[in-house]
C-alpha cells in the first residue's frame, strides 16, 4: 500500500479541451475548414492551459527552493554551532577526565 502525504500543492489534471466556437459562425463553412477552427479554438485553450500551469510550476518550484535554503540555512548554523561546542568539549573533557583519574588514584593508593 503507498503512503499518503499531505501536500501543499494539487495533483496536476489535464482537462478536456472542447471547440468554444459556436456552430452559427463555422455553419457556412466547409466541413474541413469547420475542423480547422474548431482544432484552432482548441490549441488556443491547450496554450492558454499550459502556460499558466508552467507558471504555477515555475511558482512552485521558486517555493520549494526558498523552503530548501531555509533549511539549509539552519542546518549550516546548527552544524557551526555544534562544532564550536565539540571543539571546546574535546579540549576540556580530557582535561577533567585526567584529574578526575589522577584524584579516584592518588585516593586509592592512599
């Protein structure tokens, strides 16, 4: 069974592209160049669909890059800030480990 997310965006569905040309006007004319309106009115409505959904790709495609280098962002200033921390923590532990040792000895042989 596939997983299910919750998505910010819908599902892309391609609609049916129908002549908006009325038949009164194409009535008079021949029956090839009544299919050639028709398949014009038709491209017409395809481009117009297609050009605002390559906007809205392009849209989101912009919003899922700027989500992205937020992340990024916060990443590389954890990633830094934890370094700066393990650093300090590799120089200071062992030097409280080493005493520590050096006292539970130095109180055992005693």
């Amino acid at each position: 069974m596939e997983k299910q997310y919750n998505s910010h965006y819908k599902k892309l569905e391609i609609p049916t592209f129908i002549s908006s040309v009325p038949d009164y006007m194409i009535s008079k004319l021949t029956e090839s160049e009544a299919f050639m309106v028709k398949s014009i009115s038709m491209i017409e409505q395809q481009s117009k669909w297609l050009i605002e959904n390559i906007l809205e790709q392009n849209r989101i495609a912009i919003e899922i890059d700027e989500r992205i280098s937020k992340i990024e962002e916060f990443k590389n200033n954890l990633l830094s800030k934890w370094s700066v921390f393990a650093g300090i923590a590799i120089l200071i532990v062992p030097a409280i480990f080493s005493e520590t040792v050096k006292s539970i000895i130095s109180h055992i042989w005693k």
